[in-house]
C-alpha cells in the first residue's frame, strides 16, 4: 500500500455542533465604547457649566462696578427733616483718597445744597498732605458758606494738623477734645541723598538732561546751593500761603506767638489757650447744643463692595468681564 503527501497530516479540526461561534471583536467593545462616550458627553456638559458660572460672575462683577460708578457722587438725603450734615475728612488729603478734595467738594455741595441741613460738620481725623487739596477745600468752603449762608463747624477727634487745619481754618469754629493733635502749621520737602553710599559702593550716577536744573534736587548727586536755595524759597512763599489762610479764618480769636506758625502741634487744651480751637466738644455736642439740630445726616461719599473688589482684584475684573461678554453669546 502506498502512502500520499497528505497522509501524515492531522485531520481537521471539526467545531462542536450545538456551540455557537463567538462574537466578532467588535461586537465586544460596543459597551465599553458607549460608556467611554457618555462619560465624555457628562465631561463636557459639566466643563459648559463651569464656564457658564465662570462668565456670569464676571458679567456681575461688571454689573457691580457699573452701579457703583452711577452711585458715585450721588447723595439722597434720607431725611427731609431739620438734621446736622456732615461731611468726614479722614486720612491723608491727596488725590485719589477718600480725603481728596474732589470727594470732598462734592459732598460739601451736597450737604450745602440741602436745605433741611441746618448746618455743616467736618469731622476731621488727619495728619494732613497736600497744600493744593486742602486749599481746594478752603476756597470752596468759603465759595459755598457765602452762596448759601449756612455755618460750618470743624469738629476734632485725634488729628487736625498741617493740610487738615488748612482745610478747618475755613470753619466758623473749631471743637476739639483736650487731648487732639492740632497744629503742624507748616511746609516740608522731604527726600534722600546717596551720593556717599554710592562712593562707597563704587557706583556712578550717570544723569543727561536738557536744562541746567532739570535734574534739580536729585537724591543721586550732590546738593546745588542754588537750587536749594530755590526750593527753600518756594516752600517759604508756600508757607506764608497757609499763614495767611489761618490768620483770615481765625481773625483776632488767634493768639500768634513765635512758635505759631513754626510747625509745631499742640493738644486740644493747647489749642484753645491759643485760639487754633474755640470749644471743647464732639460731634454730637456740637449738633446738639450748636447747630440744635440733633440728627445727623453723613453726606460723606463711601466706598462701596464693588469699589473695594475692583481695588483688590484690578484690572482683571475688567479684563475677565470683557471676556465673558465677547464668550457669552455663543453658548448654547
């Protein structure tokens, strides 16, 4: 018997009858496919939320800031009854504070416009700062005090001095505690001069300018005796300004003596005994024994929440509220 190439071959292999041929690959990942797909569908879903909340923060924010730039400057009185006004003058006067004088005129005119206010109250707490602010306030206290024929009365808590006792000088009187801080009649540049440092530390100053005293007065060279003889000059002329804004505001109630107007300040007691001050009294006193109106009505501009959130967060709020409105529209 002969054998064939195909003899040694195992016979093929036959499926299982009765059992079914498996499941294509494919078939397989169907389920897993579909939960990959919902869980990306939820993904973003969640990611459209987020940036819906996200964009509507930034549109309220911008809400917010509007509203407080529309309430800026506006007063309402909130009383139509005969009431005290007053107006606080806090902090350092200088631009771009609560105490500048662009805030501060503004609520003067509405506390002299009003006429249930039966008269102005300053309330002051300042150590003073710029000599243009506070004269600002002292013309236009007198501007109003003439157009209006109301009094104004300055009441003392710590501090009335340098700028801020320019700015009370303009009062029909001036209260005080025995202890306040009043005075500092006067006029300062300050500054630094490194020139030895930097001869220690092997530093040049290398300063171009186009005008012999264009770099006058710079803290990294040595002093000119005719520029600072110039300045000097100046402060002085500014100087005999205040002096003669408080001899105009406290008329023969002032008791000059050489240490006047030398910059020095005294305590309330102090004050009076030298006609810087009237009275001893606070604010109450004053609208109630004074001006006796008992009600006081603060006419003083304040900052408000969204102020202060623009302030802490900065130009991002802008920034952000721009993005969201430009992002907002297309959303679905």
């Amino acid at each position: 018997m002969s054998s064939t190439p195909n003899d040694d071959l195992p016979p093929p292999m036959q499926e299982p009858v009765g059992v079914p041929p498996p499941p294509p690959a494919s078939a397989l990942n169907e389920p897993l496919l579909a939960q990959l797909a919902q869980d990306f569908l939820r993904e973003r879903r969640a990611e459209r939320r987020w940036k819906t909340v996200f964009r509507l923060f930034w549109l309220l924010l911008a809400g917010l800031l509007v509203y407080s730039l529309w309430l800026q400057g506006r007063h309402v009185t909130p009383s139509a009854t005969p009431h005290t006004a007053l107006v606080e003058v806090r902090g350092e006067i200088a631009a771009d504070t609560e105490a500048s004088a662009e805030m501060l005129l503004a609520a003067l005119k509405d506390a002299f416009k009003d006429e249930a206010a039966q008269a102005v109250v300053l309330r002051i707490n300042s150590p003073g700062g710029s000599p243009v602010q506070a004269g600002i306030v002292f013309d236009e206290i007198k501007r109003l005090k003439k157009q209006y024929d109301k009094p104004v009365y300055a009441v003392v808590e710590e501090m009335c001095a340098s700028g801020a006792y320019y700015i009370a000088a303009a009062a029909d009187e001036i209260y005080v505690d025995k202890a306040s801080v009043v005075g500092s009649i006067g006029v300062l540049m300050d500054g630094f001069g490194f020139t030895g440092l930097m001869d220690k530390l092997g530093v040049e100053r290398r300063l171009l300018t186009a005008g012999e005293n264009k770099g006058m007065l710079d803290p990294f060279g040595p002093v000119n005796p005719k520029q600072r003889a110039y300045a000097q000059a100046m402060l002085d002329q500014i100087h005999q300004q205040f002096i003669a804004v408080v001899r105009e505001g406290r008329g023969k109630r002032l008791k000059e003596t050489p240490e006047t107007f030398s910059g020095l300040f005294w305590n309330g007691e102090q004050a009076v005994q030298m006609g810087l001050a009237d009275r001893y009294g606070n604010l109450d006193f004053v609208a109630r024994e004074v001006v006796k109106a008992e009600e006081v009505i603060d006419y003083t501009p304040r900052e408000n929440v969204a102020e202060r959130l623009a302030k802490r967060f900065g130009a991002g709020v802008g920034a952000g509220a721009v993005k969201a409105m430009r992002e907002l529209a297309p959303i679905r």
